[in-house]
C-alpha cells in the first residue's frame, strides 16, 4: 500500500514538473479574465444574444459572463473580456479569442450586426425573431412576431 501512495506522489510531481510552467501561464491568463468582469458601458453594444451564419450563438451579458456554443464547443457563463480588437470568452481549461471585424452596427431596416472571425452575426430581440439563410452571404432578419406583422 505504501508503494502505491509513493508511485501516486512521483506521478504527481513529475507531472508538475513537466506541466507546471503550461498551468502557470494558464492561472496567469485565467486571471486577467477575471480581474475585469464586467465590460463597461461603452460595451454596451455587443450586449445580447447574437446568432452566426455558420450556426454560431454567442451570448453577451453585461455582468461579465458569456455563452459560447459552435459546433465544437460549448461554454456556458464563461467569463468575458471585451478588447478593442478582439472578444475572449474563457473557462478553466478552455479560451475562446474571436477577431472583432466589424463591431456592432445598427442597420437601416433596425437589425443589430457585428462580423466576429468573419462570420457574421444578427443580434437577435425580445419582439423580433432573426432568421438566417446560411446559403447567402448576409444575413436576412425576418420579422416572424404576431403583434408586428399586422401593422
């Protein structure tokens, strides 16, 4: 039994010594995530839930959190940081760094657009439903809510 634990305590420090300076830099990195929770106002654009072309959702809120679902993964209430370049989303284990290529826009017909890693995103309302057709190169909104579609 005592070898055992000894076997179990080499493997341990051992793999601490082979790992050790990955795992540093990730607690360095998990930690500037967390330092600066909560975007401020002028981030307030990019607040929402947003639906990508190719399938992608990705939803904003204001108290620093994130959802992140592709189709490769998934994070829920992930911690956000929003840089002037970029949007990180990340989780222990796990960061997510998406290229702002066009930061939030307010288009003519009241659809809120962004471009993230060249796809392109519609930010989908409380009143309206947002559809996309994935085969164009836009996105479409399609206003699908009762109480519009009589006016």
């Amino acid at each position: 039994m005592r070898t055992r634990q000894t076997l179990i305590l080499i493997t341990f420090v051992g793999t601490l010594l082979v790992f050790g300076s990955d795992v540093l830099s990730w607690l360095r990195d998990a930690h500037w995530a967390v330092k600066d929770t909560e975007p401020s106002s002028k981030h307030a654009t990019f607040f929402g839930h947003w639906l990508g072309t190719s399938g992608t959702t990705i939803d904003i809120r204001g108290d620093g959190r994130a959802d992140f679902f592709d189709g490769k993964s998934q994070l829920r209430s992930a911690h956000l940081r929003i840089e002037p370049h970029r949007i990180i989303i990340s989780f222990p284990g796990f960061q997510k760094a998406l290229t702002i290529n066009d930061p939030p826009r307010l288009g003519y017909d009241g659809l809120w657009r962004m471009r993230l890693d060249g796809e392109l995103f519609v930010r989908h309302s409380q009143d309206i439903m947002v559809g996309i057709e994935t085969n164009q190169a836009s996105c479409q909104g399609l206003i699908t809510d009762e109480s519009l579609s009589n006016v």
